[in-house]
C-alpha cells in the first residue's frame, strides 16, 4: 500500500523463529539514512491461553 501511494520501495522481513541477537544485527543492512518508516509488530498472550 505505501508503494502504491508514494512510490517508494518497501522491505519487509519476517523473523519469527529466529534470536534478537541476529535479528539486530540484520537491521544495519536494512535500514539507510533514507528510512522514513519503521513498523514492527508482536502478538501479545495476556491471559496464556493456548488454542492447539
């Protein structure tokens, strides 16, 4: 969508099963003093219920 509305590239990556150790150090090559937007998510379990 933000493509779409301005035209600019946009990098998405997904580490769910990995360790914050890597994840980190991934952030040097994909950010650049041009980032405009940083959007990160996380599922939150308050109540620990499990739905297998």
């Amino acid at each position: 969508m933000a493509k779409a509305l301005c035209g600019k590239r946009n990098k998405i990556e997904n580490h769910s099963d990995r360790r914050l150790e890597a994840i980190l150090s991934e952030y040097e090559r994909l950010l650049s003093p041009k980032t405009k937007l940083i959007s990160i998510t996380q599922a939150s379990n308050v109540l620990g219920t499990s739905h297998r």
